[in-house]
C-alpha cells in the first residue's frame, strides 16, 4: 500500500458509526447528568467504592488472623498454668488467669461470624467449666485443662472461624 493512495469503500459507514456512537454518549451524558450525577463525583464514587471493597476484604482476614494469634497466646498461657494445675498450687491464680483468657477471647470472636460464635460459645462453655472446677479445687481440672488446650489447638488450625483450610 503506497502512502497517499486513496482506499475506496468502507468511509461512509465508518463515518456513520462514529456519528451514532457520539450521539450515544451525548445521550449518555444527558441522562447522567439529569440525575445529578458530575463527572468528578463518578470518579470519586468509583475509588470510594474500591476502596470499601478492599478495607472490608482486609478487615475480614485481619478478623480470623487475629482470632489465631488470640487463640496462640491463649493455648500458651494456659499451657503454662498447667503444671500449677498438676500440682494444685496456686489455683486462684490460674482461675484468674482463666478468667483473663475467656475475656480476651470473647472480644476476639466479638466481631466474629455465626459459625466462629458457634464455636467460641463451646469454647467458652470449657473455659467456664474449667473455672468452676479451679474455685473447688476439683481433681478433675487437670483432664479439662488439657481439654481446653486441645480445643484452642484445634480453633488455632481452623483459623479461629471453625471451617478448615
């Protein structure tokens, strides 16, 4: 093809095309424009709503991540309660501590869906138990100490929601 040779057919409906397709976003732009709708207020509803999406993605995986690491250093704080328990010393102080733990748990799974309530709710029904054999002095502590622990072990692999990955 040689620069300034002239191509016949094919002008006329391109030309006719781009005509209908100015004309549609005239229309277009009416229309948005009849509802109050401004070009710089598209762009901002536009980043505003992208940028919503994305913080809630980022919050809901902050959510079970921080429910996992509560959900660690709990497992770990009552792991070192446990030779306490063992030996029936200092019983006062881990029923405190047990205390602490359900109450730093319950604001962890506060936010938290049905199914990680669900779970928190069995959790919480351990820990409780557990307390109420620490005020006694129950022998039996030791076995749901262990229990409790197995269970935060378990909430810890499933993410602290229940569901596995």
């Amino acid at each position: 093809m040689a620069w300034g040779k002239k191509e016949s057919g094919g002008g006329c409906l391109a030309r006719l095309a781009l005509v209908v397709a100015i004309l549609a976003l005239i229309l277009a732009w009416v229309a948005y424009r009849r509802t109050g709708g401004e070009i710089g207020g598209l762009f901002k509803d536009l980043t505003e709503s992208a940028t919503a999406q994305v913080r809630g993605t980022v919050e809901e995986g902050s959510g079970a991540a921080g429910r996992q690491a509560d959900l660690a250093r709990a497992r770990v704080r009552l792991l070192g309660r446990k030779a306490e328990v063992e030996t029936d010393r200092n019983l006062q102080q881990v029923r405190d501590d047990v205390a602490r733990v359900r109450e730093d748990l319950e604001r962890a799974y506060e936010g938290a869906g049905a199914e990680a309530k669900r779970h928190w709710r069995d959790l919480d029904g351990e820990l409780g138990k557990l307390e109420g054999q620490l005020r006694e002095g129950s022998a039996k502590a030791k076995g749901t100490l262990d229990g409790v622990i197995e269970k935060l072990r378990g909430e810890e692999k499933d993410g602290g929601d229940g569901a596995d990955r």
